[in-house]
C-alpha cells in the first residue's frame, strides 16, 4: 500500500471512493464527495492534507483534514477538521482508515498544525488519540452528542487555553 498526497488526476477517483464508502453510511449525509469539491477551491484547503491510499494502482482510500478556527469572544485559534475520511468498503477494516489518519496526523504537524477536531464515532476515534473536545471547552456549532465531538494536541499541550466554537468554513454549508 502506498500513502500519498493526492493529485489533480486523482479527483474522479477520489470522488468514486468518497461516494461508496458512505452510501450505506447511517449517520452520513451523502453529500461528502461534493463536499470534498468544495473544499478543494477554498481557501481552507492544504494540498499535503488531501492524502490517499493507493493498492495496485487503484485508489482505496482518502482523507481529508481543511482549516478551520476555534473562536471564543476575545481569541480565535487555527485548528483542522478531519471530514471526510474514506475507504472502499471491501477494503474497510483492514487498517487502511488508521493508517491515514495517522499520515495525516504526521503530515499537519510537519505543517505545524497543532490540533485537529472531528466529528465521528466515539469507539473508533480514542485509539488514535482523540478525546471529547467539550475538556477542552471546545463545541461544534450544531448539535451533536458531545461524545462524537472530538479534537486530539497533535503537539504536546497543543489546546493549551484553546476553547471556543469551531467556525467550519462555508464550504461545509453547515
């Protein structure tokens, strides 16, 4: 398997996977390959955090983490969203999703990112790290059980006085 940054010419691909791995998806809107197209022309889009896994030449899997701000009434932190993160459902549960995340973990730090937040289910998350983001005083602008709201210090005390409301970018429509 090869981790990669993902290309111009991966996009219908990329959009291919998107698709399938969420179209039995129970808590998803099926909207998330379109969202990865917005995202892809904002400005809170990174290049080096758009990343795929690649078999045999076939793209398997994708993730994708995008700027956001966490926003109190006297400061506003940068921070990222991981949304989406995709693998073919006959490549799921084989390490592949895992394997992603943690390049991308490796990646946005590099890039010097600090901490990232999610949205995603709460058995999964915690074993790469994530805790619920409302210890750290940090709360999505929806509502959503606070145990599927999660953020993870990708440097150590990297939420260090961090707290707020995540401001998503408008391509997230949310």
């Amino acid at each position: 398997m090869i981790i990669r940054q993902e290309t111009e010419n991966d996009h219908n691909e990329v959009f291919s996977v998107i698709e399938s791995a969420f179209n039995d998806a129970e808590f998803a809107d099926h909207d998330e390959q379109f969202l990865v197209q917005r995202l892809r022309k904002s400005d809170a889009f990174i290049p080096e955090l758009s990343i795929v896994a690649e078999i045999d030449g076939k793209i398997v899997g994708h993730i994708l983490l995008t700027k956001i701000k966490i926003k109190n009434k006297s400061n506003e932190f940068d921070s990222l969203a991981l949304a989406p993160i995709s693998v073919l459902p006959e490549f799921q549960g084989k390490g592949i999703g895992g394997k992603l995340i943690l390049e991308s973990h490796n990646k946005a730090k590099e890039l010097g990112f600090e901490s990232i937040v999610l949205l995603g289910h709460e058995k999964y998350y915690p074993r790469f790290g994530y805790e619920q983001a409302d210890k750290y005083g940090i709360g999505l602008p929806f509502e959503v059980p606070k145990e599927n709201c999660m953020v993870i210090e990708l440097v150590e005390n990297g939420l260090q006085g961090v707290n707020g409301m995540v401001e998503y970018p408008k391509e997230f429509n949310v």
